[in-house]
C-alpha cells in the first residue's frame, strides 16, 4: 500500500496531476465506444455491413499491405503496397501543394495588401474564390485535367492559395500606417518595409490563416480523391465503400482523422502558439 | 498627375454607388479576361465556355424551371440541417460547458470526430442509409454539429467568474445563472459559431449532393459535366459562390455584428 501511494504520488509529480485527471477523463468515452463497437462485432446487434467488427478493421491495415516487398517498393509508390501507397500519395499531394501554395498566397497577399488601391479591387475576387470552396471546383477540374493526381493538386492548391491570399491581403492592411511611414522617413527602402513592417506584423494572422488554410485543403484534398482521383485516402475509402469492404473504410476513416489531428496538433498549433508569443503585437499590461 | 488623381478620388468618394461602380467594374474586368481566354483556346465549348453561353445556359435552365427548383432543395436542405445541428449543438455546448469535468470528459472525443471530416464519412453513411436525402441530411448535421458544440462550449466557458458567483449571491438557482449569466453572456460566440457551422454545413450540401446523387446544385454540376455541358458547370459553381456570398454578407454577418454589439461583454 505504502510502494503504490509512492508510485501514484511520484506519477502525479512527474506529470502533473490536471493532466492526468484530463487525460483519464478524456479517455473515458474513447474505451465506452472502443468497447461498443466491440461488443457489436462480438454479438451481432448490427451486421458486419453496417460496422464491421473492430478486429477485422485492425487486420485488414495489414492485409492492404501484404505483398509489399520492401521499403525500396514503399517508398516508389508500389501498387502492391496499398495501404502506404494510399496514405503517403496523400501526404506527398499535401506536402507539394503546401510548399506551391503557402509561399505564393502569402507573397501575393503582402503585395496586393500593401497597395490600398490593388486590395480595394481584389478584394471581391478574393471573396468570391472562397465562397466557391474547393469542391464546387471538382467537375471543372475533371474537364480541365482529367482524373487524376492533376485534378487533386489542382483542387488543394486552389483551396490553399485563395484562402492564404485573402487572409494575408486582409491583416497586411490592419498593421498600422504609422510603422510604415516611420520606416520610409528613416530613410527605408519599400523592401525594408515588407521585411521588417509588413512580415512581422501580419505574421500570426498569416499562420494562422495557414492551419485553417491546411485544414479546408485536406478536407478538400479528400473530397477531389473520392470523385475525381485515383489514388489516396479519399479514393480508398470511396472505392472501398463500393464494393462494400467496410473494414477497409472505417480504417481509411481513421487514419484520415489521425493525420490531420496529428499534423494540426503537433505542428501547426505550436506553430501558431510560438508565432504568436514571438511576433504577436499583444500589449499586455503588466 | 498623382494630385489630380487623387482629387479625382476624393470627388468619387462624395457618391454612394461609388462601391457598386467599383464592383461592376471589377466583374466586367473579370468577364472581358475570361471572354479572351475562351476566344483564344480551342474547344472552348468544352474547355471554357463564353460568358454569353453561361449566360443563355441559365435562360434555357430558368425556362425549363431546373435551376429555380436545383437552388431551392438545395437552400430546403441547408436550412433544415443547420438548423437541427444548430438546435442540437448549442444546447450540447452549454450544457458540457457549464461543468469542467464534463467539458474534460467529452472534448478530446469531440476533438476527434471533428477531424474526422464529414465528407470523409460520407461513404459509410452511403452504405448505412443509401442514396437518399437522410444520407445527404445526416453529413450536413453531422458538420454542423461540431463547430457550434465547440464555440458555445468556448464561450461558456470565458463568461467571467465573478459573475456566477454574484448571481448565486445574490440567491439565483442553478437555473437562473444559466438563463441569465451563461446563455447571454455565450451569446456573441453563439453567432460566431452558427457563422462557422453554416458555413461548413455548405460545404457538405454540396459535397452531399454530388457524391449521394440527390437534386440540387451540387448535383447539377456533377451531371453537367458527365454529360459534357461546361456552361453549366460553371453557372452552376457561379450560382454557389454569389448565393453563398448574398448569404453571409448580407445575412449571416450583419447578424453576428448585431448579437456581439448587443450582448459582448467588452469591459471599457
């Protein structure tokens, strides 16, 4: 009794006891579903056409990835390795449109900010290229593209840059004149002025516009994949589904939710917490 | 040159229609651009059809009454399914936001099923219900559902603590603190959140009636473009964006304004 109120004591020290209580609690309805859905497979309320049963979810990760030979196979996209085939075609799609995308929406946006005259005009474009999200693109995309991996690029980017655009057009128009005019009577060169006003200053909204940026692209990215691709998760899932294979579905699902949660929590949120502490014009009183 | 322009703008300034002017002149730009291109390519018919085609293809939709009948079940069935996520999301917010344990119980699982897109679902409620309007119903209730919860649980939570306890001072019951305190004071992220989940709901209007074959816009552009019409495609996708527009801005937002103006809490 005295070595276990020890080692609870020493577990509560080292990882703080709110998060241990948060992290017990938040687990509770994770084991309530995790043992409902086990306990659906084990006495038949639903059919295994409806929701397949939690073991075979599990083992068909493995069977999409049976023949795989090697890791040389994975990483050419082998079509023998499903699974990784699907998850990585998707990722490296995310990752392409992100470094086309994020670099040229930013850049655009500080350029067309900076003039009041260039923004005041672009603005309604801009606002009419989001209202048009990403999916209503998909019909267009095929005609113009075909199915493929040209039309899923083309919905992420086009989801990613618009949104980025009207995001940093929109907060390098809040910074204040005044550090503007204050650099150019110092003598500044317009580059000094992007450098060190524009950049700095637009620079949490702009990461943030990015995390909500990724996040609309990969629910797009999804979506453009079921209608209009031929590889991915999105395409898994959807064709999956047509040939009633639900194991493979509910395992698509899954791992579309696990990597975006992933990426927004471990990249992009701290992220934006650091950019926000480093850059943020927060004036706190003290 | 530069002082004449820009008294020339300052006299601009003096008319109210200086922004539609403005506006006009942006779409007539945009029109002239897209009319060169499709002139200049070949196929445009198939590739990018002129804006007078667009044009003539919503005179012969609107003659045939598809497009009239196309936008409103696809209006019919934003309004049911944000409306039924609202009605469910905002009471579920509240009630997980007024206690922490229970805000502690449920947000890591609602965190979870909030990424699991409602597009990314869609192709198990496809099987669970078929094509039907239920299928495309429960995707809209199921993204509209998560962002409302999650502002509204925000924002019972950042209503200030002292005033609870002044009203449980002052002798309130637990009801009372939540008719009175809770549900006023959450009131501007309530707006917010309606904002975001409409919006989001949308979103899977469209998706929901391309991918579960049901009647609406998003179906419409589907079929246009298997059945090769490009001009419907994209007056289809125009029809989406100004109707989305005319919804946010001249509904939605002033809306939000309003309620944060009425009830925020800004402490001068």
């Amino acid at each position: 009794m005295n070595i276990l109120q020890s080692i609870s004591i020493g577990v509560q020290r080292r990882f703080g006891r709110q998060r241990l209580r948060k992290i017990f609690l938040g687990s509770i309805p994770f084991a309530v579903i995790i043992f409902a859905w086990f306990m659906n497979g084990y006495m038949g309320w639903f059919p295994p056409v409806f929701i397949p049963p939690i073991g075979e979810v599990w083992a068909s990760f493995f069977l999409l990835q049976e023949d795989c030979p090697g890791i040389g196979a994975i990483v050419a996209l082998d079509q023998r390795c499903l699974m990784s085939t699907h998850i990585l075609s998707s990722l490296s799609r995310v990752i392409l449109a992100a470094v086309i995308g994020l670099p040229a929406g930013i850049a655009l946006g500080i350029v067309a900010g900076m003039s009041r005259p260039i923004s005041k005009f672009l603005e309604p474009i801009g606002i009419f290229a989001n209202s048009i999200s990403g999916i209503a693109w998909i019909p267009l995309a095929i005609v113009w593209f075909g199915v493929g991996w040209k039309t899923t690029l083309f919905i992420l980017l086009n989801t990613i840059f618009w949104l980025l655009f009207f995001n940093s057009m929109m907060c390098v128009r809040t910074v204040s004149r005044v550090y503007e005019q204050s650099v150019l009577t110092m003598g500044g060169s317009r580059w000094a002025v992007i450098r060190d006003v524009f950049l700095p200053g637009a620079m949490p909204s702009i990461i943030t516009g990015i995390r909500l940026a990724l996040g609309f692209g990969w629910r797009a990215l999804i979506a453009a994949e079921m209608v209009g691709g031929d590889s991915g998760l999105g395409f898994m899932i959807f064709s999956s589904a047509a040939e009633f294979r639900m194991e493979e579905v509910f395992l698509g699902v899954i791992i579309i939710s696990l990597i975006f949660l992933a990426t927004d929590r471990y990249l992009l949120a701290p992220l934006e917490k650091w950019t926000i502490l480093r850059w943020g014009l927060i004036w706190k009183p003290t | 040159m530069r002082n004449n322009l820009n008294r020339f703008r300052a006299f601009w300034r003096h008319f109210p229609a200086a922004g539609a002017i403005n506006l006009a002149l942006i779409i007539l730009c945009i029109l002239l651009i897209w009319e060169l291109i499709s002139s200049t390519i070949d196929n445009p018919s198939r590739y990018l059809p002129s804006p007078i085609l667009v044009a003539l293809s919503s005179v012969d939709m609107i003659y045939k009454g598809l497009l009239p009948s196309y936008f409103g079940d696809t209006l019919i069935r934003l309004i049911t399914g944000s409306s039924i996520g609202l009605a469910l999301g905002i009471p579920f917010g509240l009630i997980i936001g007024i206690n922490r344990t229970s805000a502690d119980i449920f947000y890591p699982v609602m965190n979870f099923f909030q990424s699991v897109s409602g597009i990314a679902i869609f192709p198990i409620v496809v099987i669970w219900w078929g094509n039907s309007d239920t299928t495309v119903l429960v995707v809209i209730l199921y993204t509209s559902f998560f962002p409302i919860a999650f502002t509204v649980l925000s924002g019972v939570r950042e209503v200030p603590m002292q005033y609870i306890h002044a009203a449980r001072t002052m002798g309130a019951t637990r009801f009372q603190v939540i008719r009175d305190v809770l549900l006023p004071g959450s009131m501007p992220h309530i707006a917010t959140g309606s904002r975001l989940s409409i919006g989001f709901a949308w979103r899977a209007v469209i998706a929901g009636e391309m991918l579960a074959g049901r009647e609406g816009l998003g179906w419409m552009i589907f079929t246009a473009q298997d059945a090769d019409k490009t001009s419907e495609v994209i007056l289809g996708m125009v029809m989406i964006g100004v109707s989305w527009i005319v919804l946010d801005h001249y509904l939605l937002r002033p809306l939000e304004a309003d309620t944060i103006e009425r009830w925020g809490l800004v402490q001068r």
